[in-house]
C-alpha cells in the first residue's frame, strides 16, 4: 500500500512540474475584442480609434478579467502602446487600469 502511495505521489509531483504556464488568450476571441473596444472607446471617445490586441491574458474572478496591452491609433493617426485591465461582470463591463506605456511603440 505504502509504494502505491508513493508511485501516486511521484506521478502528481511529475504531472505539476511538467505543466506549462498560462498562455495567452486568443487575440481573435470575440470577448477579448470587446474588452478592449470597451476600454478604448471610454478613452478615445468619438475619434473612432483602430485597434490591435498585442498581448491578452484572462483570469476568472467573479467574471472575467482581462489584462491587455492593445496599440491604438486614434483619430490623428498616432499610434500608442496602452495597457488596460478590464473586469467584465456577466456582461458589466468595467475599465479597472488605463495607462500608455511610453516604453514600447507601435510595431507599424
């Protein structure tokens, strides 16, 4: 009994250090690009900014909560790196951080 126990324990201890980390979410996942609309429009009103999702990642908490970096070219044709959380409630969206990176540009 004692070694099935422990030939158990060696294959969970081998499956948790085999396991890959979080991968990021699908850039073209129809949520995603929501999230991230949501969170450009409440900044860039009425300038009908483009934008394309570099980076996502998601976390379940009570709903959803998206971590995005997103480059936006606004209505004057500047592009910015920006970083944005976004908590999606069942359907309540709310804009948690909003902040340009001056760090990283546009890859256009």
């Amino acid at each position: 009994m004692e070694e099935f126990a422990l030939e158990s324990l060696k294959k969970f201890v081998l499956v948790i250090f085999r396991a890959k980390p979080k991968a990021p979410s699908a850039n073209d996942d129809e949520n995603i690009v929501a999230s991230a609309r949501f969170a450009t429009d409440a900044k860039y009103v009425n300038e009908n900014a483009s934008i394309r999702i570099v980076e996502c990642h998601r976390q379940v908490v009570a709903g959803l909560k998206y971590d995005m970096k997103v480059e936006v070219t606004n209505g004057s044709n500047v592009c910015k790196v920006e970083h944005y959380e976004v908590w999606d409630r069942f359907g309540e969206k709310r804009v948690i951080t909003s902040e340009t990176l001056t760090s990283e540009s546009c890859a256009n």
